[in-house]
C-alpha cells in the first residue's frame, strides 16, 4: 500500500493540515513521517512547535500509525516517559478504520492539544491536576513550551 | 553378575518327615499333615548353600513348601540317572493320586537333555519348585547361577519355559535327601524304625518327606515398585478421565457458541471475543463488478434518499443493482465461471462449498448504491466502466485488491461501517480461547446489571467501533474534523436473523455505549488476572484446554 503512503503524503505537503509542517524523516523511507506541530492558538501550547513522529506500519493502513512527540510535552494524553506516545481512540488498533487518513489523525491530534481528554488520560496525575486545578496545570504547560518548543 | 537374585532367591531349604492320612478318606485338610518326631526319622537343615537358577513364577516372601518326589521320565529318557537314582525313590505314584497337594521336585542334575527332561515331567504336575544337585557328592555351595554349568544351551529360554522356580542345592545333600526319598516311599514298616513309628502312625497313612524353600522376602522393593505402578495406573485414569470429561464439555461448549453464533445471538468480531477473518468461499460470493459513473445518483441529495431506501431504490440505466436480480441465466462478461445463478445472492447464503475456480460472480456494470467515488483503502477514485469493484453485503465498495486482501487477513468487518460482511449463519472455528471470552463476557455483563439484561445485551451486539469511540468523552470535541471520508452508511442491512439489533434510541445508547465499554475493560483486567500459571502447565497436558 506504499501508493496509498505517497498519496497522503503528497496530499499532506502540498496542502498541510493547519498548523502543521509535515516530511519524511529519511527521503528513503515512507513509513517514517515527522511533523512539526504548532501549538493551537488560545492552548497553553500556543507559540510552541512540536515534533512528532508518525511511524506507519507494514500494513498500513489496515494497521493503525503510531504518533510520538520527540518533543517534550506536558499533557494527559502524552506519555511522560521520553517515547511520548500519544494514546488517541481511533490509534487502537481494534478501533482503527482503514478510511482514516493521517491528516485526520494529526488534526486530531492537534485538537487533542486545545482540549485535552482526561478520561483517556495516559498521565493520570496530569489530567487529575487539569481537572482540580487548571491553573497550575496550564502554567507548567507554559513552561514546558518555552523550555522545549520554543527552538524553532 | 553376582548371583543372579533377581527378585527372589531362596534363603534355606527346611525337610521333614510329614505323616497324612490318605486324603481319598480324608480329604486334604492341614491339620492333618503332621510331622514325624525328628529323632525316629529324617530330616534336615540347610541354611545358605542354596543358589536360585530360575524365579520364574516366584513371589517374594512367599515360602515353597511340598511333598518331595522324583518326576518320572519317559522310558529310555536320561538312562544316565539309572545309577543316581534309588529304584525305589518316591515318585509320583508313591503320592496321593490328586493335584490339590503341592510338589517340590527333586533330580540330580546329569546333562543338558536329562534335567530338560525331568523339568518337563514335573512340569506335568503340580509342583511348586525344582531342587537340583549336581551329582559329585561335594558339599561345597553349587556354582553360581550363571556357571557354565548350568547352560542347557538354549539361552535360557527354559526359564520362560518352565514355570516354576528352580533352586540347586550341594551335592552332597542332595544325594541324602534322595536316599531318603527311597526310605520314605513306601509302608511305615519299610522305613527307619518302621517298627516303633507304626505304633503310633496308622499304617494305612503316608509318611513322606516334605520340603520348604524359604525365600527372600524382606527385600520390599519389588512390592514398592509394584504399589507405585498401581498408583500410576490410577493417576494416569483419573487424567484420562479428567481429560475426557473436560474435552467433552468443551467441545459441548464450542457446539453450543457456535449454535448462538449462527443464530446471531452473538458476535464473535463485534464484541471483541476474536478477529474473524473471511474465507475464501464467502468472498467469492460478494459481486464484483465493474464500477459505472458516480453521476447515475445527484451527489448531494444521495445521502438522505438512499438511506431511506435501500438499494434497489437508486435506479440505474444498466441494470437493477446488486442485491437480488441475478441476471437470470447468463453472464456474458465471465464466460469461464461456472455460475450458479442462486449463488449471486448477497450475503445471507450459507458459503456453498467453494466452487474453487476464482472470481466466482462477475455482474454486469451497474453503478454502486451510494456515492462513493474513492477506495477508501487506498484512497484512489474509480473510473468508470473500467474499475472493478467488490461490493459487501454492507454495499460499500473497494477494489477487490484492497478489500480482499484485508478480508482475508484482517477482520470480517467492513473497514467502513465496521458491520460484518459474514453470512448471518456463518460461524468462524469456535476455539475454547473464544468460549472462555464469551462466557467471561457473559458473566460480567450479567454481574454488571443483573435487573437490566436486554439493553445490555443491545449494547454488547452493537459494533465495536461504536460502543468503544464513547470510551474517551473527549473524541466528542474532535468528531468533526474525522469525517472526511466517510460516506453515508447505509441502514442496517445485516440479514434477518440478527433482528433485534436496530440501533438503540440516541440518548440511551450513549449510556449503554460507557457501560459496554466498562464491562470489555473489566473483561480484559479480569481476563489477564485469570489464565493463571496452573493453566498453562494444564493446557500443555491436555493441549485443547489451553
Ligand atoms: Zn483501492
Ligand atoms: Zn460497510
């Protein structure tokens, strides 16, 4: 299914998704996409630029993509354990639709940055300070962007 | 190579002077075997010059013990005995006529043909053992068993042969016992002090030399050996039986899910239980067909109209669509297979037995039910009157080198409706794995709401997409920005059978959805709690309990 790859590819560079640069890690592998994320506007995020890394799969699209921001990002849904693994519903893989496109999915993704969804939280102490005490949370956010987006 | 003991050995040889009335009077009762006082006859003690040649059909701890005689050869057999043997040493004839007495045999051993004709006599009759001496007087211990001496030439093979065990006693004892034997053959009056002892003996009863091997018997090991094999033979019933139970009321269990699974009680990919693949038979049944222009429908209006109404509905120039016409006889386009035409049904057709030549039904173009102008696998468009397409029964449509490939090897459920494309009675190989995930399934949803079973029931048979997306609240946000590709699902088309699945009333679902989504997450804990280590060392002993 490389074809399908170069087609959203080609989608995703010619037109991207707001906010959102996106190319081939390694020109010589498909399979391989990084994305530099622009903190949504009105998000404790805002001004800062994330990297992720879309790692497509043999199968794809019949297996999901798996997203990881090589940035460091204070969030519920990212994993604070240096693979910043974003968990997301429509990734897993018993949930997954083939239709889905990475575009849809990055924007997702971005969405997740304004409105972080603390039921799936995978930082749980994250998302508890989110929920009890959204000050504190989005003054550490703030921090982290400065400390780590801010670069360019 | 010591002594060959092998499980028995003999310990000491015990004979005595036993009187008896004739047991043709007086029947053969023990109380009446009495011994002659030792000091007016024979007898004798000996206690360790004894070597065991033969155990065979020997038991350890169980004494020999009968009347000594001397078996009665052939005529013209082993001539050489002649002078060894008194003339009138006891013999069989000198005995009560029964087989209810036990014998110990006595002869000298004189050659290979001699001794084989003597074990073959007492072979006759009822002996307990054979004591042999070598003739040459000596008083030394006999050879050991493996001597030389003692070769018949046969291999050994007589030990098998001869069922009794056989000893050897030193020459020189051997040749007193049978003088002996000579003594004690015949009327008391004949014997040593005949005279005083038949004053006390009725000279009508036997008095005879009787003999008692002593065997080995404390060496327990045989015996523990023997318990343990007993104790193996029961474990290994109790598995067999175990295991036979167990692989019944499985199989029961797999008939009986299997049985839910066609009725469409249950669905094995829908609820989670298992990834179920198509087979290649069912495939073939799904039509192929060359796509026609998307134009045959108005885009915009093609989502309310056909929803509404199914299929047969949108029109089309060429041909009525897909789901029932079966173009009656011909199919013009595909000369080479050999259509059945009742097979160009959709889904709901048992998957009649492959009819192995490939693509089975090739319909004529006609355009597909609802706007779709992409494969939504590879995100390609069709062109028209040139694509080949494969319709699913859920009348979404792919390149059948996209969806085929993932039919086969991913899921049973459309990539973009998730329904199943299986047949309503089709019912993937039941695995005991499966069974188990059902019925765990089964008992946390009854645990879960046990007064509110139906709803809960609705919600579990609802597609998996659907109850799972409610798991993150927060997808509710982001829905929008999804959609981009989809394409109008169509009503629910899955076959009759299925019937009580119409989607639940919107509000109610959305709390129906979080439970389904508690109860597969419980199921999952629960799950991994379970399959502990006892069952995998079980599983590998009976494999299909794994
Ligand atoms: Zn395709
Ligand atoms: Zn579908």
């Amino acid at each position: 299914m490389a074809k399908r790859i170069v087609k959203e590819l080609t989608d995703c560079t010619q037109a991207p998704p707001t906010g959102m640069k996106i190319h081939l890690l390694d020109e010589q592998d498909i399979h391989q996409w990084e994305v530099v994320m622009d903190g949504p506007d009105g998000s404790a995020y805002a001004g800062g630029h994330f990297k992720l890394r879309v790692t497509l799969p043999e199968d794809y699209p019949f297996k999901p993509p798996v997203l990881n921001f090589t940035t460091k990002i204070y969030h519920p849904n990212v994993s604070n354990d240096g693979k910043g693994s974003m968990c997301l519903g429509m990734l897993r893989s018993d949930e997954w639709k083939p239709p889905n496109k990475i575009a849809a999915v990055l924007a997702m993704a971005r969405n997740l940055l304004l409105e972080p969804n603390t039921e799936d939280a995978i930082e749980t102490t994250i998302a508890d300070q989110y929920k009890s005490d959204r000050k504190a949370f989005e003054a550490t956010a703030k921090e982290w962007t400065k400390k780590y987006a801010s670069g360019k | 190579m010591s002594d060959s003991i092998g499980i028995t050995a003999a310990l000491g040889l015990t004979v005595l002077t036993l009187s008896f009335p004739d047991p043709g009077y007086f029947g053969i009762l023990q109380e009446n075997f009495k011994p002659v006082d030792t000091s007016l006859s024979f007898s004798l003690q000996e206690n360790s010059k004894i070597r065991t040649l033969s155990t065979t059909a020997s038991s350890p701890g169980e004494d020999l013990d009968g009347l000594l005689y001397v078996p009665t050869l052939h005529r013209g057999q082993c001539p050489e005995a002649a002078g060894l043997i008194p003339v009138n040493a006891t013999r069989r004839v000198n005995l009560p006529d029964t087989n209810s007495i036990n014998l110990i045999a006595l002869a000298p051993w004189i050659n290979p043909s001699c001794t084989l004709a003597y074990m073959a006599a007492a072979q006759m009759d009822p002996v307990k053992t054979f004591i042999f001496y070598l003739p040459d007087n000596s008083t030394a211990i006999p050879p050991l068993a493996n001597n030389a001496r003692w070769s018949i030439g046969d291999g050994g093979r007589w030990k098998t042969t001869y069922r009794y065990p056989v000893f050897a006693i030193s020459g020189s004892t051997g040749g007193l016992i049978m003088q002996n034997l000579a003594y004690y053959s015949d009327n008391v009056t004949n014997m040593p002090n005949g005279e005083i002892l038949s004053q006390h003996i009725d000279p009508r009863s036997y008095i005879r030399l009787a003999a008692e091997v002593e065997v080995s018997g404390h060496n327990s090991l045989p015996s523990l050996w023997v318990f343990l094999l007993i104790v193996l033979g029961i474990l290994i019933m109790i598995i067999a039986v175990t295991s036979f139970f167990l692989q019944w009321l499985q199989r029961k269990r797999r008939e009986a899910l299997r049985r839910r699974v066609i009725s469409g009680e249950v669905d094995i990919e829908a609820l989670g239980i298992r990834r179920v693949t198509v087979p290649a038979s069912v495939l073939q049944q799904m039509p192929l067909y060359t796509f026609v222009s998307d134009n045959a429908v108005p885009k915009s209006s093609s989502d309310t109209s056909t929803q509404s109404s199914p299929p047969t509905s949108s029109p089309a120039p060429l041909e009525p669509p897909s789901s029932k016409p079966e173009a009656p006889s011909s199919n013009p386009n595909n000369p080479n297979s050999p259509t059945n035409p009742i097979a160009s049904q959709p889904s709901p057709l048992p998957p009649a037995d492959p009819p192995l030549s490939e693509p089975s039904k090739e319909l004529p173009p006609h355009p597909a039910p609802f706007s779709q102008p992409t494969c939504a696998i590879c995100l390609d468009d069709f062109t028209p009157y040139e694509t080949r397409i494969r319709e699913l029964p859920c009348h979404h449509i792919f390149h059948p080198e996209c969806i085929d490939p993932f039919l086969r090897q991913n899921s049973s459920l459309c990539p973009m409706c998730k329904l199943s494309v299986l047949p309503a009675d089709y019912s993937p190989p039941i695995t005991n794995a499966m069974v188990r995930r059902e019925r765990l399934l089964r008992r946390m949803r009854r645990n879960l709401h046990p007064h509110d079973p139906p709803s809960i029931r609705e919600v579990l048979r609802f597609p998996r997409s659907v109850v799972r997306s409610s798991s993150g609240a927060g997808t509710g946000a982001v829905a929008p920005v999804l959609p981009t590709t989809e394409v109008p699902a169509p009503v629910r088309v899955r076959p009759p059978s299925s019937g009580g699945t119409s989607l639940a009333p919107p509000d109610s679902a959305a709390a129906l959805r979080a439970q389904g989504a508690e109860i597969r997450e419980r199921m999952l804990e629960a799950e991994a709690a379970r399959a502990p280590v006892w069952r995998k060392v079980v599983g590998k002993m009976w494999p299909r309990l794994g």
